[in-house]
C-alpha cells in the first residue's frame, strides 16, 4: 500500500493572513497531514483537518494555547514507517546524530523551524524539512513537502514542493 503525507511547517498564523492557496492543491488526496510547528495558532490545524486529519507539535512561537494543547515531540506510525516529529532539531552540522538520540526507532524525522528544506537520508533515517509555508526567507521560494510511504518495498520517500506566494 502507498501511503501519501502532507508535510507543513512554519505556517506563523496569524502574523501571515492565511494557508498559501497551493497548499490546499498539493494536499488533495493525503491521508494525513503532519505540521512541524510554528502554526502561531491552532485554527491551523481545524483548517488543515478539511483536508485530512493532523498531527502537530509546538514550536518555539506560539500562542499559548498550542503550546498547552501540543507536545514538543512525538512519534508516530504509518504504514509499516516510523515517523519521529520535532519542531527544533537543532544545528545543520548535527542533524544526523540529534535525529539518532531524539528518535532511534524511526525511519524518518520530520521538522522545522530553520525555514530551510532538507530532504536527506542519514543512517537509515530520513531527516525531512519542508522549509516554511509562508516564510521564505533566505530561500528562494516558500515550500511544502510530501511523504510517500511504499509498505510493500519498506520505503518512505520525501518530496520538497516549492510554492508560490
């Protein structure tokens, strides 16, 4: 079976008025949708659910009823993948070895925060960065991502979208 996640971090809702329209295009068809933080809101979330259901962690600038109602981390499964999610896995140079002793069981780390896409295996984990929704910064365009999860070949692919603004 193949398994296709929406993966969306850095939206900063409402400093950003809204969820990029591409979002909801490239999203179609999920069967889930993984938020890795810095929603600054949580009416992000009910707006993602339109499309499928979400899980989501905090990061490090939200209100503070998603910092009560969101873990710092967590882990999930899909398929026969596991997926470790964490907002902030720190700096560039030491992803692998933070990814390792935050989520030694997962096949693939998703996370935020840098604003900066990163779509790179590492040991046998994927280290995935969807980069910023709304908040381009140093990069060239803002950007999502998509999972892909192929139970029957065990294997969990990771796709940058870049998207207009």
């Amino acid at each position: 079976m193949l398994h296709r996640i929406g993966v969306i971090s850095d939206t900063h809702i409402p400093k950003f008025l809204h969820i990029p329209d591409a979002v909801w295009q490239h999203f179609e068809g999920v069967e889930l949708i993984i938020h890795a933080g810095d929603l600054s809101t949580l009416s992000v979330i009910s707006e993602l659910e339109t499309v499928a259901p979400v899980v989501a962690v905090q990061g490090n600038i939200e209100q503070e009823d998603v910092a009560l109602a969101l873990p710092i981390k967590r882990e999930i499964q899909v398929g026969g993948v596991r997926i470790g999610i964490v907002h902030i896995l720190g700096d560039a140079r030491y992803y692998a070895r933070t990814a390792r002793q935050e989520f030694p069981d997962a096949r693939a780390i998703v996370f935020g925060h840098s604003h900066n896409p990163y779509n790179e295996e590492h040991g046998g984990q994927l280290l995935f960065n969807p980069g910023s929704a709304n908040d381009r910064r140093r990069q060239p365009t803002c950007s999502i991502g998509i999972l892909t999860i192929n139970d029957e070949e065990q294997t969990v692919r990771g796709e940058i979208i870049p998207i207009d603004h």
